[in-house]
C-alpha cells in the first residue's frame, strides 16, 4: 500500500523541522524560524494526504472505513494532532522553542509504529467498530491527547528552563519509567491479565533515546538565558494546552460511552480502557484545581502534567500491551 | 489572641476546600489502578490460590475483587459529589453577584484592575464621557453609568455567563450519580438466546447477586432439619418476592459432618408470591438427598440464584445471518427479530451489531451467536475403495440414507469441536447390521483441507449444511441513561463556557479639573488574561484614534 510511504515521508519530514526549530531557538535568525514553520507545515499536509489516501485504499478494498480503527491508524492520527495543536499555538502565541519538542512528538508518534512492528496492513473492520460514535470517539480523545502532549512538550521546557540539575536528571530519567514498569511485570511474580510485552527491547531503547535527547537540550539551553520564553509563559502555556484537552478528553470518554451503550448496552462497564481513561480525567482535573483554584505554579504542577501524559501513554500503550480488556485496538 | 474556630466551622471548611478535592481526585486515580491489574469479579479462593492468604484476606476485606462496587470507593465518590455541594454553596452566591455586577463606581471598590489605562484630554467631560460610552457599547458589552460628585463612571460587562461554568460542570457529576442510581434501581441487564423460528419471554438476568439464607446450626434429627427448612423456606421465599424475583434457580446445600458439600437444585418458574409453590419445590430437593448416615449435619444453606424476568411479550427470531468478507472474517451479525403479542407478531425489525432494537424501553443488543443443529445437509459419500456411491446428496436431520451399496447414513446430531470451536455432523452408519458413529465437518471449515471424514466403512464429504442458529442478544433496560446523557449535555456546555469565555468587565473613569478630562480605564478578565490584555490594548488604540480625530 502507497500510503505508508507517505506516513514515512511525513515522518522524516517532522524530524528535519524539529532540528530547524532547534537551529532557530539558538540563532534567533527568523529566517531558519519561517523554514522550521514552513516546513512542519509541510509535514502537516503530507501526514494529511497519508490519511486521504489510506481513506481511499481501504474503499478500493472493498470495505472503506475511516482510518481511525486500529493502534497503526491512531498513532499516525496522534501525531496529526499534536502537530495540529502545535500549529494552531504557534499561530495564536508565537512561542516557536516549543516546535522542537512537538514535532520530535510528531516524528515520535509514527517512528514507534514503524520500528515496533505494528502491523499496517488495512484489515476490514469487525462488527463492533462499525459505528460513526467510534469515529467521534476516537477524533476527540486523540486531538485530546494531542494537546496533553503539547502541554507535556511545554512542561519539558519548562523544567529545563528551570535549570535545576537535578530536576533535569529526574526528567531525562522518567521516560524510562515505562519499560521499567512492563519490565517488572513480565519478570515480576505479578499476575495482572498480561498478554504481552514483546517489544521491550524496542521500548528501552526508545525511551533512553528520548531520556537523552533531554538531557541534551538541556546542555543546549542552559548555555544562554533567554533561549527558551519565560517560565510564566512556558506555566501559563502548559495550562492553556491542558484547558484544550481536557474538554476534549471529556468528550472523548463521553462518546466512547455512547457508543458502549449502542454497541452493548451498558455505557460504562469499569473495563481496563476506560478506567485509565478515568484515571487520566481525574489526574488533568486535580491539575486544574491545583493551578487554577489552590494557585499551585511552577515545578510541582509542571510534574502533575507530565504524570497526566504518563497516564495518557499507559491508557493507549500499556492497556493493550500489558492489560487485556473490551479494547483490542486504539 | 486569635480567634479559634469552632469544630463545625472547621469541619465546613475541610469539606468546602480544594484541598480536599485535590486529595479525592488523586486517591480515585491511583485506587482506580488496582482494579485495573487485579482480575475482576473471580472468587476468594482463586485470589487465595494466586496472591496467597495474606494478600487473598486483604482482598476480601477490602472488597478488592468488585472494587468500582466496594463501599469504599462509593464514599470516596460520595466526598467528591459532598465537596462540590459545600464548594459551591460557599462559593455560588459571589458567583451570581460578580455575573451580575452592574456597578459603574469604581472608586472605593478592591477589583483587580489586570489592564489600565489613564490619559488626559481637553474638551468638555460630558462630551467625552458620551464618547467614551460610545466606544464602549460598541466594543466591549453592555454598558452601565452613573455619576456622582462631578464624576462620570462607565461599566461594560461581557460574557458574565461564563461565571457559571463551573457551577455547571460540576452540578452535572450529581446527574451522572443520579443517572447511575436509577439505573441500578430502576434498570436490569440480561441475557437471551433465541433459536431461530423459536419464540422467548424470559430473559436471563446477569446483574441480580444471589439469595441466600443459612442456617449454621448443628442438626441432628430429621425433624430438625424439616423446620430449620421451613424457617429459611419463610425467609427465602420473602427475600425473592422483595426482590421481584420471577423464575430461577434453587440450590439446596447441605454440610455434612465429615466435611462433605452436598448440592441439590432444581429449577422454579412459578410468581414467588406463592410461597407454597417454593415449599413444594423445596420439599422435593429435599427428597433428592439420602440423608442415611450422613447425620448429623453442620448446616443447610438454600440459596436463589440465576434469576429469569419475563418479559410481558415474545421475542422470536425468524432468522439469523453471518455476514463475511471475502477472506472470511465476520462483517456482521444480523436477526430478524419479531415482537409477538397474544400470540401475534406485533411488529418485525433486523438488528445488527451497534443496532438494537427497542421494546417497552428495553433494548435487545445483537452480541453472540451460535450453531445449535442443522436441518439437513449435502453430502458426498465414497466406499473404502473411494469410489463415489453418492455425489451431492441431501441428507435430512433424522432420516436415514440409502445408499447405493444398501448401506445407510443418518444424520443424528450436531455438536461442537471444543479444540477449534467448530461445528460438525454426528452421523451413523449402518452396513449389514453393523453400526458406527462419525463426525464430519462441513467442507470450508478447515480451509478445505479435511475435507473427507471416516463414518464407518465410507468417506464422507459434508459440501453444505442447513445450520439452525440461535442469536444472542444483550437485554438491558436503564430508565438513568436519560438523565446520563443529560449530564453529557451540561458538561460539554459547562466546560466550553469554564475555559473558553471569559467574563470581561471594563471602567471608565472620567473626571474634569482645570479644563483638562481625564480618563482612567480599567479592565478586569475573569480568564484568557493573555488575550483580554491583547484586547485591551486595540481598545486604548480605538479610544485614541478616537479622540485624535
Ligand atoms: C471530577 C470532578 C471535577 C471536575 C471534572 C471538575 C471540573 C472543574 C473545571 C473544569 C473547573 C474549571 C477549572 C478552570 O477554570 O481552570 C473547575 C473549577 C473549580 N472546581 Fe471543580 N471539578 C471537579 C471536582 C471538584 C470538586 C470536588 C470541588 C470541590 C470543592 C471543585 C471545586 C472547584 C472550584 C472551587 C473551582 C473554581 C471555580 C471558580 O472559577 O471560582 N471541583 N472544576
């Protein structure tokens, strides 16, 4: 099929605008800045195309659906999102340091699919997933988590910014937080409803690539003061993204129990899926009541966010890939 | 000294603070995670047997295994619905009065002022002052004046609603809560399996635990144990009329001395509002069990369980079909269902999957199926020679083939492979007197690869079979899903209105002395103060290009 071509394509060209937004973040040339937006902005169109054309391989099979329905369709939708989310804040605030990470998140999303092996292949839709509240469901918790991850981007900078050694550790560290916790469930003598964990090794290496890639910006950053915006800016910004996402969120639980209730009749059944969707709705609503109401700032809050997108990567990875339940897609 | 507040206040406070919100809202998170890792719904034994007594103990005491039911986790939900209504009781009424403020005064009022602006003009302050509320009404809501002592004040107020966001998000959690209630009330989940051309008025409940009354006592005569059964027969019998209970299953569990488990049961169908109807039935368990040597016993346990509901109508299914892709995976499970009434079909609908169908509020879910037999069947047979002796026959459930050798085949059952889930053809086959069993698989089962099977002496080939399907529906009635989707509603306006208005409020100062005017502004948001501050700043620009003029 064409259209993975295509994803990798978009893919590649996410990774060059991430090192342009670097390259700008340092020289402050505007220039290198118009390129780095030009040129995700590219990488948005052609992610876009990969979708249309996916759209219309799956009809000339003889069964089109839209290509929302399984963990390959999702992870390549979730880097359209987050980079769509990116664009949408460059427009409105300008900040472009926070592209680094947004588009790395956005070479991130399909990189993993590719390198981990998750099957492409379009494969007709069984009958449960036959549902337009699937679509509306799935558009609304990934655009969501989309901005969850543009909120974490920002906390990122945030605690680099901060130029506390030791939250810079903690931080290039806690990506490996994942394999360690499946780690432990594989060898542990814990009996959770475990199906698999076969990519462990992939999952090592990706997250110490990521753990280093901050500590490397981290040696970027620090050499001047005022390469990253203000930590006021970056707080304020972490909040705005988490204030996009959590309605979305909101309505992505809410539509997804919609559709529970057509597909089986009951809308919310404490299935592993949707308990950690939960989970993520109480972690994102405690984040706004720290911040907004008891006036938490800084580090503390910045920290909140970043579990809050733990909780996101573990209701859409560790749930199918440690936990067995309703879901056996997205 | 400072004042000590009393306990009533303090415990006011602790329910009205953030703080406590922020605790719940993080202790519902990281105990929602064990119901995650831990298996659902298995028994004290099976947790015993994997996380040893220790931790199996902790388990049953803490209700671990049905956690989201435990009591628990229902008051850890309770604090927060209890902190909401404190919060916003304390919280409402400056709500309401900020919406609502039309106060253009603002000398001698604390308002944060996020933006302002002063500057001093010539001219006459009326005059300025009506421009000035010109340029407000236009730009920046609904205006408000008054003066007093020589000075003019102008109050523009936008988007105040936005002040209840909050209030409405919230107030939906009550209606989720609500809704979830009713339906555990008011509501059933159940199941059915409908064989087509069959006719079903009960439906199998899934969600009603089971009742059980014990007696523990140690019962050494005969006597005894008739009136301890006729005691827990009153109790039973009154906890299933409680109950609603129509139809189901009774358990008799006797605990014999030397540790033996004996269990009888039958089955009851009968309103529970007879409880002679119950006596009988129990009087007759009772009779199944030899009671020779086994006395005395340690205790007698009845228990109700595995509940049916009538359903007040029919629901037959005229057909079933297994839609497939070409590579043979299922696309789709559709019945045609009718409702029949008094023995009429009152109407007729094809369900699918996502696609239920509706009666008296009920709703019938398509979710399963199965095979239970075959009407008849195409067969291809061979002699042990394989030559064929019969090519494309049809052979009827029950009678007999004869075949050209004057052998026969006769197809007597249909059941299922437990290894690959498949069904096959129980066929016997009878040659001079001598009979055997075989089972033959449809042709396409195996992807075409078994596709001759040994009955007896012959090969046979099963080229199509007739199936007879039953469809299984999902059977649920929940009069709170209304009210669930009402909160839906709230929430998603709630939240739209918490984060994405902002309630802006802007004053006009305008005072003359000397012959010079001057203007102070300003400006208060609610939120979004990086765009109100945006805002603000082209609103100052219009007022000067204004006055420049
Ligand atoms: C799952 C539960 C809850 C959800 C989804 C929720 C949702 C929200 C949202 C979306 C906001 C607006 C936040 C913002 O403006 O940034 C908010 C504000 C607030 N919440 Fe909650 N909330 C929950 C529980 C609670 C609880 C238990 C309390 C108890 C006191 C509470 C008290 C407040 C208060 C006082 C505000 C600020 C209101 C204001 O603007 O003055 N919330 N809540």
């Amino acid at each position: 099929m064409v259209n993975d071509k295509i994803f990798g394509a978009a893919m590649v060209v996410y990774l060059v605008a991430s090192v342009v937004y670097l390259i700008y973040t340092v020289s402050r040339n505007k220039k290198v800045g118009m390129a780095a937006t030009l040129i995700t902005l590219g990488g948005f169109l052609v992610n876009t195309a990969a979708i249309g054309v996916r759209w219309v391989e799956s009809y000339k099979l003889g069964f089109g659906y839209v290509p929302l329905s399984n963990m390959y369709e999702s992870m390549v939708f979730f880097s359209w999102s987050t980079v769509l989310i990116y664009l949408i804040f460059e427009y409105f605030y300008g900040y472009k340091a926070i592209g680094v990470l947004a588009t790395a998140l956005g070479f991130l999303g399909i990189a993993i699919v590719s390198l981990t092996g998750v099957s492409s292949e379009i494969q007709p839709l069984v009958p449960a997933l036959q549902s337009n509240w699937l679509t509306a469901h799935v558009v609304t918790c990934f655009v969501g988590y989309a901005a969850f991850a543009v909120s974490y981007a920002i906390c990122i900078l945030y605690l680099i910014r901060t130029k506390d050694l030791k939250q810079v550790l903690i931080l290039s560290l806690h990506p490996l937080v994942l394999p360690l916790l499946v780690s432990f469930i594989k060898y542990g003598n814990i009996k959770p409803n475990l199906i698999t964990a076969d990519n462990l090794v992939a999952m090592w290496i990706v997250t110490a690539v990521v753990g280093a890639a901050f500590f490397g910006l981290y040696l970027v950053f620090s050499r001047a003061d005022d390469l990253l915006p203000p930590l006021k800016v970056l707080d304020e910004l972490s909040y705005k993204a988490v204030a996009v996402g959590f309605p979305l969120l909101t309505l992505g639980i809410l539509t997804g129990a919609a559709w529970a209730n057509y597909a089986w009749g009951t809308y919310w059944s404490w299935d592993p899926k949707e308990t950690w969707s939960l989970i993520t709705w109480f972690v994102y609503a405690a984040f706004l009541h720290a911040r907004f109401t008891a006036g938490w700032r800084g580090k503390g809050l910045a920290w909140l966010s970043v579990i809050g997108f733990g909780a996101v990567v573990f209701t859409y990875w560790g749930v199918n890939y440690v936990l067995s339940g309703l879901h056996s897609y997205a | 000294m400072a004042d000590k507040k009393s306990l009533v206040d303090r415990i006011y406070d602790f329910l009205c603070s953030i703080k406590l919100s922020i605790f719940v809202l993080v202790a519902l998170a990281v105990t929602s995670i064990i119901g995650t890792v831990l298996q659902q719904g298995a028994s004290n034994a099976e947790y015993v047997r994997d996380y040893g007594e220790a931790m199996g103990a902790i388990i049953r005491i803490l209700n671990l295994g049905d956690m989201y039911h435990s009591s628990w986790f229902m008051i850890l939900l309770a604090l927060l619905l209890i902190n909401i209504t404190f919060c916003s009781i304390k919280r409402l009424p400056s709500a309401l009065k900020l919406m609502k403020d039309k106060d253009p005064v603002i000398d001698g009022r604390t308002v944060a002022a996020h933006e302002k602006w002063e500057t001093t003009l010539k001219g006459k302050a009326e005059d300025v002052a009506s421009k000035v509320e010109e340029l407000m009404k236009k730009r920046a809501g609904k205006v408000y004046t008054a003066e007093s002592e020589g000075v003019r004040y102008i109050l523009a107020t936008k988007g105040g609603i936005s002040r209840m966001g909050v209030y409405v998000t919230h107030f939906s959690l009550f209606l989720f809560a609500i809704g979830a209630v009713v339906g555990i009330l008011f509501g059933f989940k159940a199941f059915m399996g409908v064989v087509e051309g069959t006719t079903e008025t009960q439906v199998r409940m899934r969600s009603v635990a089971p009742i059980e009354v014990v007696d523990s006592s140690t019962i050494t005569s005969r006597e005894a144990l008739t009136a301890s059964l006729e005691g827990l027969t009153q109790q039973l019998s009154s906890k299933c009329i409680d109950k609603d209970v129509i139809a189901g299953e009774l358990y008799l569990n006797v605990l014999t001395d030397d540790d033996r488990h004996l269990t009888k049961s039958a089955s009851f169908n009968q309103p529970t509002n007879s409880s002679e109807a119950f006596s009988s039935r129990i009087s007759s368990l009772v009779s199944q069990i030899s009671w020779d040597g086994v006395t005395p016993l340690k205790g007698v346990a009845l228990t109700a369980d595995n509940f049916f509901k009538q359903l007040g109508f029919g629901v037959r299914c005229d057909d079933f079909v297994l839609e497939k892709y070409p590579d043979g995976r299922p696309a789709d499970y559709v019945s045609n269902l009718s409702v029949i009434r008094n023995g009429v079909v009152d109407y007729a609908q094809r369900i699918e999957v996502n696609h239920p169908l509706i009666e008296e509020g009920i709703y019938f879910y398509q979710s399963s199926y199965g095979q239970v037999g075959a009407n008849s069947a195409v067969i291809t047979v061979a002699d042990s020679s394989r030559n064929y002796i019969a090519r494309g026959e049809r052979l009827d459930f029950g009678k007999p083939l004869t075949l050209s050798d004057g052998g026969t085949l006769t197809f007597r059952n249909v059941q299922r492979d437990d290894r690959s889930g498949a069904y096959y053809l129980q066929m016997l086959s009878s040659v001079g007197g001598q009979n055997s069993m075989g089972r033959a698989f449809e042709a396409n089962e195996f992807g075409g690869r078994y596709q001759w099977w040994q009955v007896g002496p012959y090969l046979v080939r099963v080229d199509s079979a007739d199936w007879v399907f039953y469809t299984g529906l999902q059977v649920a009635k929940d009069p709170g899903v209304p009210i669930v989707w009402a909160g839906c509603i709230l929430i998603t306006i709630g939240l739209l209105a918490s984060f994405f208005l902002s309630h802006r409020r802007v004053w006009a100062r305008i005072s003359e002395s000397g012959g010079k005017v001057t203007v102070a502004f300003k400006g208060n948001a609610s939120r979004n103060r990086i765009s109100f501050s945006k805002w603000f700043e082209e609103f100052v620009e219009a007022v000067r290009e204004d006055f420049e003029k």
